[in-house]
C-alpha cells in the first residue's frame, strides 16, 4: 500500500518561511500529477498547489505568489516552499495526487503566529 509522508511544518511567526515535504512510497509517483493541501480547523480541505509530471504548476489564488511546488521524481517526494507566511496559513498540510487516490497521510501542522 501506498504511504505518504509529509514533513517539515512547525510554527513560525508571520511573514517567515517553510519547506514541507512529502515522500512517497511507490514508483509510480513519477507518472502522477502531485498536489499539496491544506485543512484548517472547522474546514474542508482545500488543494493550494499541484504539479504535473511535467513539473507545471498551478497554484490556489490564496497562496499565489509565495508558495511554490517542486518535485525530485528521483527521490518520490514533492515539496512546497512557502514564503511570506500568514496567519491564515494556519492548517495541517497533506500531500496526494491531484486527484486525491492515495491513502491520506498524517499530515504536516503549520501554525503561523501574528
């Protein structure tokens, strides 16, 4: 079976950094279009960016502009680098295929601070 795991969320005030990262436990990672999402508390979960096999990228109005998504196909794992923080950022972060068919992570919380 399929395991994803996320990594490198933490707390950090407004307008800081962070690299999150998703390894993923198959080789047909390469061949998938990939995706970051987000849950915040008392909401849905919602996609911010994705990342075809190709590498283009499409990004969440929210969050355009200051993240950026990028894959290691070599390694199975994707990231998101997310700059210039906000409080509204606030959520825990998972990685799946675009169309959501792998079993869901634990996630990465990111708490950003005012």
């Amino acid at each position: 079976q399929v395991q994803l795991v996320e990594s490198g969320g933490g707390l950090v005030q407004a307008g800081g950094s962070l690299r999150l990262s998703c390894a993923a436990s198959t080789s047909s990672f390469s061949i998938n279009a990939m995706g970051w999402y987000r849950q915040a508390p008392g909401k849905q979960r919602e996609l911010v960016a994705s990342i075809t096999s190709g590498s283009n990228t499409n990004y969440a109005d929210a969050v355009k502009g200051r993240f950026t998504i990028s894959r290691d196909n070599a390694k199975n794992t994707v990231y998101l680098q997310m700059n210039s923080l906000k409080p509204e950022d606030t959520a825990v972060y998972y990685c799946n295929t675009r169309l959501g068919v792998y079993p869901w992570g634990q996630g990465t919380q990111v708490t950003v601070s005012s």
